[in-house]
C-alpha cells in the first residue's frame, strides 16, 4: 500500500501546520509518492511568491521533497483512470477540481491512497482511497 500526497498536505507541511516528517513515520510501510500535477502546483506556488526570500523558502522546500519522494507520471494508465473517474463523476452531476481528478487518477492508478487536507473534493470522489489529515 502506498500514499499520494495532495498539495493541501504539502503546503501545510511548508508552513509549519502539520509534521510531515512524523506524519510519514507513523506510516513506514507505505511506499509515499506525489502526482506530477502536485510538483506543477507547488512550483506555481515558487513563482507565484511575493518576495525573493518567501521564493527561496518555497523553492528550497520544493526542491528537497522532489530529492526525496518519487514523482508519479501522467501517463497512458492514468489518462484512462482519469478519464473513467472523470466519466463517473460528471455522469453523477459532480464537478471536480481538474487537478484533484488528476491526483486521484494518478493514485488510484498506481493502487495508492491520496492524503490530504482537502475535506471537499477527494471524499466525494468514489473509489478513491483517502488519508484525510
């Protein structure tokens, strides 16, 4: 078993909200991964910084979580995932968050759970696993 982590986790963790290092330690045997939608989200987040010194915050933050989880691709697999979860959902009048479907696609597809912070989108989301924190 594995997690996908959200941006909601990650930014929390930036900012000091949530202990992501113990947060991982309490779960040791999963295997812990972000979708490559999340690593576009959090350097949105670097440019999007106001001053030099919150960028280099961000940047350096950024950078030392790609050193140390693997980034998920969106590839062929997850494109059908995506695609069916997005059928799913629309077909049950649900929008979705483009890039929480992507998210989601992304874990189901590689048969891992999403941790997040969101309590909006992800648990409206069937089949879906969650580690809500």
């Amino acid at each position: 078993m594995g997690i996908v982590l959200d941006s909601s986790v990650l930014v929390a963790a930036e900012r000091g909200q949530l202990d992501l290092d113990r947060m991982l330690a309490e779960r040791p045997n999963d295997e812990v991964a972000i979708a490559a939608v999340t690593a576009s989200e959090l350097f949105h987040g670097v440019h999007r910084a106001v001053t030099p010194t919150q960028r280099g915050r961000r940047e350096a933050f950024v950078e030392r979580l790609l050193a140390a989880l693997p980034v998920l691709p969106f590839d062929l697999v997850v494109a059908r995932v995506h695609a069916r979860l997005w059928a799913e959902h629309a077909g049950r009048g649900l929008t979705l968050g483009a890039h929480d479907l992507l998210i989601a696609a992304t874990a189901v597809a590689n048969g891992m759970d999403v941790a997040t912070r969101d309590r909006r989108s992800f648990p409206r989301m069937r089949g879906v696993g969650l580690v809500v924190l």
